[in-house]
C-alpha cells in the first residue's frame, strides 16, 4: 500500500511540474517563491493602479481593470517571464486631456486602437529597434523613473490640504515607513525563504491593526471593491471624425507603452542574467490594450517598479504575473474590506525601497569617466523624464542627440593616405566611413587641379554609406572630369557597389575589379 501511495504522489507531483511548464516550458522556478511574489506584487499594483487611474480623471476600478488584464495577458502571453504590467502613470498623463475633452468611452476606444498598432509593431519585428537606444539613455530613463517613483512617495507624508504633516503623525509614518524598509534591506541577508517586500508589508500591517494605530490605509485613498471587469464595446460614433480625434492619443499611448516595455524588459534581462524576446513581448502588450480597452480598462504596459520588486523577490518565471494578477482580482472582488485597512506606511517604504533599487548608481560613481557626450544624454534624459513626465519624449531626445554625437565624432575619422606609384598613378587609401556627416572633410582631401592624369580612390579601409556619399563621389568624379583627368574607385564592398549601381543615372565612375580582395559579409 505505502508503495503505490508514494507512486501516486510522485506521479500528482509530475503532474503539477507540467502544468507549471505550460507557462513557462523553460522554467526551475521555486513555485512557492512564485506564488509569494505574485501576492507582493498584487499588494503593490493596488495603490499604484488608484493613483494613476485618478491622475487620469477616472474612476479607481478603471485602473485596478487594466492593471489585471495587462497583467495576465502579457504574464501569459509575453516574451518576459517575470516582468509585471499594469495601468502606469506613462498612459495616464497621456490620456488625461482626452478624459476631460471626450469622456471615457473614447480613452477604451485609443486603448484597443493603440494595442493594435503595438500588435502590428511586434508582428513587423520592430521590438528590435530597442537595440538602437545607448546605455546613457537607457541610464537616464531608469535615474528619472527612480526620482519619479521616489517623488510621488512623498504626497503620503502630506494631509488632504496638501500640506507637511507635522507632529506624532508624522512621526508614526515615518516610523513605520523605516520599519518597512528596514525589513526589506536587512531580511534578506538573514533568510530568503520568504519575500522581504510581503514580510514587511505583514508586519507593519500587523503592528497598525493590533495596535490600533492611527495611519493612513489604501481605504482612505478610495474603495476597490467591484466585480469581474465587464465586456464592454466603446459607445462612440465609428466616423472618420472620430479616428481623427482618438489616433494622435493612441499613437502616442503606443509608443510609450511599448518604449517603457521594451526598457524594462532590457533591465530585467540585465538583472536575470536572461534574454526576452522584444517582438513577443509587444504583441502581447497589444493584446492586453486591447483586452483592457474591451473589458473597461484604462490600458497600460510594463511596469518597472513592480518588476523589480518581482524579481528581486526571485521570481522568475510567468506564474508570479499570473498570480499576481489573478490575486488583484480577488482583492478587488472578494478581499476588498481586508486590502482597504493595509497601511500606506508599508507600501510606500516598499515603493521607496524600489526606487532606491531602480536607480543606477553606478552611473555616478562613474560619472567622470563618462565621455561628456554620454553624461549630457544621460543628465538631459533624467530631467525630461523628471519634469516633463514624458517617458517617450525623453528617450526620443536622448536617442538622438547620442545619434548626432555619434555621427559628428565618426565625421572627424576620415583620413587618405596618400602616394604616387611608378606609373605615376596617384592612390588615394580612404581610412574611415563615408556617410552624409563625413562628406565635406572627405571632399577637402583631394587635389583634381594638382593631382597627374590619373587617380586611383582605394575604400579597402572605407565604406560607403549612404546617397550623401553617393553625391560626394558624384561631385569628386566632376571635379576631376573638368581636368580632364581618370578617377578610379577601387575595393569597393557589395553593397558599396550596388549603392552606385542604384545611384547610375546620378554619377558615372570606374570601378577597378580586384580578384584578389576578399570582402567580408555577416552570416
């Protein structure tokens, strides 16, 4: 009897292992880590989903909607295991003036707009494009994000008036706001069997209920309590009128949303030592904006702070998303009295404890060794992210002044190595590439005026890179025809060549054949 009764229990265990593959097929995850950090991270997004739903002028359950159903589907669907999404402050400031000038029925329609031009974003593989924002930006972007989420911490410590609390309350928030971050610091280092963030959040709720003690709760903020998110087609005329009105917001919603996403992706990536999948992860961000704008949510996207809290829980793996989406809904449905008296104090230190996190000080203590063009992008990006709120609008700007200083620095590395052989055949060896920004300093190195009957333009060491170049050869091949004089261009790449080729009714050069040069390609 014994023996079959551990047969069968080891075959429910395998049981239980395949249905956790099925979210992630990939995964060793502790399932008991997941589920606890899924629970944290369900505490944490309910405040986070009432702030940004009544920055943008609605009603508290339009965020906690959204915030589960960006949270499932992309937890389901994603190409990040572990990362979190949810209604953000991002899409909030976006959608705030369209609440005021048309209503909600017109932010559900820009939602499911904008998640279909984020589906049409991943499925043309542009999730890859993230590869084309530098590390400056990336730091500044995650710097201003920390002082953001560090910023808003602060409105806790201050009454309804909005001023400074003063005297023993202020004292006793503070006191519990240490207490909180103090868990999370130091319990770590003595066990990790359990997440720091959810212990700390137990304690100090603990404290505050037995105790008695008088401190702000999520209930003061607003109530949650509701049902499951109801299916709900957007009351708007279909017009060409309307199209108008709602594409500039959902334009806009989709690339912050996707911006926001495929960096934090990119963080959590660094942070687990992993790779995600961009393309992936931006149609499942479409399909959540779609879902949330077709089940009565504001939409959103990935949510860095809840991320790391995730991850840093050790989490690693879809279950804690999905746990901590599902779990939302349960507070919102079912546990909406007990989540209502968990005590602001506990969820702030864990908030501030994120931001502490989220925020790359490393970039400081390197910051001398920096090239001063990166420090600029960097300083430039974490102001407009801190000031302006404006997440796509900063990492936009810090893309392409890096882009500028990028193309002015590789404009100053062309040089020509230049000699006469005993033909007296003058060769000209270009040393760096050819692009619009290079153009003038290339032109300055000849002499058609000077220079013998026939020249010869070597690119072994060069490329040529764009139609700017393409007309630089043009003028250069003019200069020396008015001199009735032979130009040459020689070890040119493919794709060099097939630039003139497609440039033929523009300029007209020899191409010099040499059997002998190997011309690298990628594989």
């Amino acid at each position: 009897m014994e023996k079959y009764t551990r047969l069968y229990r080891q075959k429910t265990k395998n049981e239980f292992k395949k249905i956790i593959n099925l979210f992630d097929k990939n995964s060793e995850a502790n399932v008991k880590t997941e589920i606890l950090s899924g629970l944290t991270v369900a505490m944490a997004l309910v405040p986070e989903a009432v702030a940004f739903a009544m920055i943008a002028g609605l009603s508290p359950l339009t965020g906690l909607y959204a915030a589960f159903m960006m949270g499932l589907v992309t937890s389901v669907l994603g190409g990040r295991p572990g990362m979190i999404s949810g209604a953000t402050g991002a899409v909030a400031i976006v959608i705030v003036s369209l609440v005021k000038s048309h209503g909600i029925e017109y932010v559900f329609a820009t939602v499911i707009l904008a998640g279909i031009i984020q589906m049409a974003a991943g499925f043309l593989k542009l999730g890859k494009l993230i590869r084309l924002v530098p590390h400056p930006v990336i730091f500044g972007f995650v710097n201003g994000l920390a002082i953001i989420i560090f910023m808003t911490q602060l409105d806790q410590f201050k009454d309804a008036s909005g001023s400074w609390l003063t005297g023993a309350n202020m004292y006793l928030l503070l006191a519990l706001v240490g207490l909180t971050m103090l868990i999370i610091w130091g319990l770590p280092k003595i066990t990790k069997a359990i997440p720091a963030s959810l212990t700390a959040i137990l304690v100090v709720f603990a404290l505050v209920y037995f105790l008695k003690l008088d401190t702000k709760t999520v209930g003061d903020i607003a109530s949650i309590k509701g049902g499951f998110p109801p299916f709900h087609i957007p009351e708007i005329p279909f017009t060409l009128e309307t199209l108008q009105i709602i594409l500039p917001y959902a334009a806009i919603v989709a690339g912050v949303g996707l911006i926001e996403s495929l960096l934090t992706l990119n963080i959590v990536d660094e942070i687990t030592e992993t790779r995600g999948q961009s393309n992936r992860e931006a149609v499942a961000q479409g399909t959540a904006n779609i879902m949330s704008g077709f089940f009565s949510g504001m939409g959103g996207c990935a949510m860095i702070g809840q991320s790391l809290i995730n991850v840093s829980n050790g989490a690693r793996a879809r279950l804690s998303g999905i746990v901590a989406s599902v779990m939302l809904l349960v507070f919102v449905m079912y546990g909406s009295n007990l989540i209502e008296k968990v005590p602001m104090a506990a969820l702030t230190g864990l908030m501030i404890m994120v931001a502490v996190g989220t925020f790359e000080w490393a970039s400081l203590r390197i910051f001398r060794r920096f090239p001063k063009s990166d420090v600029l992008v960097m300083v430039l990006v974490t102001l407009v992210t801190v000031f302006l709120h404006n997440l796509a609008l900063a990492v936009l700007i810090g893309v392409i002044i890096a882009a500028l200083v990028f193309a002015w620095d590789n404009a100053k590395r062309i040089r020509a190595r230049k000699f006469i052989d005993e033909q007296g055949v003058k060769h000209y060896e270009i040393y760096g590439p050819l692009f619009f920004a290079s153009t003038t300093a290339f032109a300055e190195k000849f002499d058609p005026f000077n220079d013998p009957s026939e020249v010869i333009v070597d690119f072994k060491e060069s490329r040529v890179a764009d139609m700017s170049a393409i007309e630089a050869l043009n003028k250069l091949t003019e200069r020396y025809h008015k001199q009735n004089k032979k130009i040459h261009l020689k070890h040119l790449s493919p794709d060099c060549r097939q630039l003139i080729k497609n440039a033929e009714s523009v300029i007209e050069v020899n191409i010099i054949e040499d059997p002998t040069y190997k011309v690298m390609t990628n594989h």
